[in-house]
C-alpha cells in the first residue's frame, strides 16, 4: 500500500498562474481532505469530501476549487495564484465512517507563488 | 477563534528524561483528540488518541491524559529520546463530523 500520495512534490508559480495539485489514496477511505501548513498556524483545514460526488468547505477555502473525481482521487485547484497561497499542501484521508479514527496524511506540496 | 490551542511554540528535553506536551480547547462538544507527530519534509503521522470517555490512554513510551473539566490534555513522552525531535500537534474532533481541528505545534527537541 502506498498510503496517501501526492504530486508535485515541489511547484513554483508566478502570480496569476493556475495549477492542480493531485491526491490519491489507495486505503479505500470515504473522507479525504486538503490542508494548508503555514509557520505558526498549524494546519488549516481548505476543502473536505465526506463521500464520493460531495465537498464542503473548511476554515480557508478562499482562492480554491476541489474535484472528487472517484473514491481514490481528490485534487485541489488554484485558479489564479497569489503569493498569500505559498505553503505547504497536505492531503488527508480516513475511513469516516466512524468519527473515531485518525486521517492519514501524504507527504504534501511545497509551493512558492512569486 | 482558535478552537485548540498549543501555547508552548517549542520545548527542549533532555534524553531520558520526560517530556510533557500541552494542549487547552475551548469547544464543550469534542469528543475525541489525536496527537500527530512531524518530522521536517514529511506529512503528520498519527501516534496516539483518546476519546471523552476516558480520561488516559496509554501506548508504550506515550500515554495521553485528559481532562475535561479543565478542557485540557497532554501527552507525556517516557523515556524521551532523541528520535522523538520533532513537531507534534494536537487535534480534536466534534461527534458526528468528519473534521479535525488542529492547534499550533509544539517543537521538541530532545538532547544528549
């Protein structure tokens, strides 16, 4: 099992620029989930998907899209970077159909707007 | 309004002895807590929970206490090793939604 994965692992952008970050699962998890770490901030929750076909925003999902695009896969877009999105991406998964188990994270994206 | 706080940025241990790391919230309706530990350039790994109905949960060198009248936990680290350098957060979850609210991080170093 490769657990959760994500790519790219490092992406620079300059301001304006879009792009998708990608997220795959392979633990057969309903809930998947995207986060930012910032220095100082912890990590805060962008975009969740409780199932296939549904998303709900989290406490920051300003200048964000997300796609569930099957039960394995849930990428995060950002439209038109800006240098506020500079951080580190994480991706999360879990089970959920218990509220008492743990999410699983990926390795995550560093991203650099300019 | 920050739910779960860890109000210790950082904490220095030395090896072998133990280390104590704090977590408050202010969110009645919590009912479960996880502690995550991170190493530079890696994503957060799970290492210990506890649910509201207890007030310990113990799993080798880790063991996290709770108390709920002080809504107040912490994880103590016994016998603290070197390995055990890194940052670790604290996570609380409310019954019957699928989201976790993580705090700051505290940064542990553990030295010879």
């Amino acid at each position: 099992n490769a657990g959760v994965t994500q790519t790219p692992k490092f992406q620079v952008l300059k301001t304006g620029q879009s792009m998708t970050l990608q997220c795959a699962q392979d633990m057969n998890h309903n809930s998947m989930y995207w986060y930012r770490q910032d220095p100082g901030m912890g990590l805060r929750l962008i975009y969740y998907s409780a199932s296939e076909g549904t998303t709900d925003k989290g406490e920051v999902p300003n200048g964000y899209n997300v796609s569930r695009l099957n039960k394995r896969e849930f990428s995060l877009r950002l439209e038109s970077a800006a240098p506020s999105q500079t951080s580190v991406y994480f991706c999360a998964s879990r089970y959920g159909v218990s509220s008492y188990n743990e999410q699983f994270f990926g390795p995550g994206t560093r991203l650099t707007v300019l | 309004d920050q739910q779960v706080k860890q109000n210790s940025p950082s904490l220095s241990v030395q090896e072998g002895r133990i280390s104590i790391l704090n977590c408050d919230y202010t969110n009645s309706m919590f009912d479960y807590f996880l502690w995550y530990k991170k190493y530079p350039a890696e994503g957060p790994t799970f290492l210990i929970s506890i649910s509201s109905i207890k007030d310990k949960n113990e799993d080798g060198r880790f063991t996290v206490f709770l108390n709920k009248s002080a809504k107040h936990l912490s994880l103590h680290i016994v016998p603290s090793q070197p390995g055990d350098s890194a940052v670790y957060f604290c996570a609380a979850s409310e019954r019957n939604t699928d989201k976790l609210i993580f705090g700051t991080g505290t940064r542990l170093q553990v030295f010879p």
